[in-house]
C-alpha cells in the first residue's frame, strides 16, 4: 500500500531538486516546502520562515495550495512551484522589494525560466505589482524541463475529491443540530445551536455538546 505523505512530499522534494537544477543551474538552497489551503492563491514564498529550536538554522518556506491541483494541471500547479522559486532565487541573490511585491527584477527572472509573469494569468497582463500570476510560455525552458520530468515518470499529485463548497455544506449540515445532554442524569437531545433546553425529569439545563471545530486555526 503507498503512503499518500511520503508519495507527495517526495515528489515535491524530487521536483524541485529538478527544477533547480534545469531553471536555476542547482544555485537555490534547500527550503521546506509545505502545502497550505491560503485563500485566492495558488502559493506563496515566505522568506526565513522556519528554524530549529535554537535559531542555529533558518530555513525558507515554499508553499502550494492543493485545493486548485484538481482543477490545475500537474504541469500548472509545478508552475506555481518554479514561480515561487523564483521568489527564493531573488531573495538570495537580488533585491526583493516589499514583501509579495513582483518588482522588475523578478519578472525578468521568471520570464528567463519561461514563465511569464501577469496580473491575470493571460498575455497582456501587467508584469509587476502585489498579485501577479503568470502563463507557461510554449517552448520555453519550464515547458521543457517539466515535458523532461514528466518523461521520467514523475508520480501524478494527489488531488481533492471534494472541494471547498462541500465542505462548507457539509459544515453547515452538522452544526444545524447540536447534541445536548442533561448533567444529572445523561438524558441526551437534539436541537438548534444555542436552544435553551431543560431536562424534563431533572429540571436541569442540558448542555451542548462542544463542536469538533472549535479552536480550528483560521489561517493567514
């Protein structure tokens, strides 16, 4: 049986060391690569955002969110890695602006990798600014390097069989009744989140039941 974690950060892992090598000539550093569900993003790149206990050593984050590798291909989505890569590539050896700010610098990098950067993922888009995505330009060299990976048999990532919208749903579905039950004698009862209900044998105020959702982090 195959082990979804080890499958899918081993091909991230294996991914980037190729891209690094083929885009970047192997100059990037390591960084650790995570997967994270940040709104109306497809990734990001987080400089010195992770280190040990003891600060002995500091490591950059390269995030990609796998709520779009379904509606993306594996194509697209590793183009979001090399796109942020090339956020790290600056961040070493250029001059970053602002934080998440695609300035000049960037954008001519990107384009040297074959990706070319726009506001709106399309030819004519603005090249610089807070929120740019970018196009994979046919025949350049990210088209090649991941027409070269893929030849390799690099393993298909996972993807979400559900998406946002069910989980919504199905939120919703379950926090329309909350489980209530009487401290005194265990009586349990169903009813809307935050109904006032008195056991009948008891005349004590039954108790809601926590949810399992409470305490979860919002994220950025």
């Amino acid at each position: 049986m195959t082990d979804p974690t080890a499958t899918t950060y081993e091909a991230l892992n294996r991914a980037y060391a190729f891209l690094n090598d083929r885009l970047f000539s192997g100059t990037l550093p390591a960084c650790l690569i995570t997967m994270q569900r940040k709104a109306k993003t497809y990734g990001y790149f987080a400089p010195q955002r992770f280190g040990g206990r003891d600060s002995a050593e500091i490591t950059d984050e390269i995030a990609l969110n796998p709520s779009h590798f379904k509606e993306r291909s594996d194509r697209e989505s590793l183009s979001t890695l090399a796109h942020e890569m090339a956020h790290l590539w600056q961040q070493h050896y250029g001059k970053p602006s602002r934080t998440a700010y695609h300035n000049k610098e960037w954008a001519a990098k990107m384009i040297e990798i074959g990706l070319h950067p726009s506001d709106t993922g399309q030819p004519g888009g603005k090249q610089t600014g807070q929120k740019v995505s970018h196009y994979i330009i046919d025949g350049g060299p990210y088209c090649r390097a991941y027409a070269e990976l893929a030849a390799q048999g690099f393993p298909p990532l996972y993807v979400e069989l559900w998406s946002d919208a069910d989980a919504r749903k199905a939120k919703k579905k379950a926090a329309s009744k909350t489980k209530y039950t009487c401290p005194d004698c265990a009586a349990n009862a169903w009813a809307k989140p935050g109904t006032k209900l008195i056991c009948g044998d008891c005349e004590t105020a039954m108790e809601a039941e926590e949810s399992e959702s409470e305490g979860e982090d919002g994220g950025e």
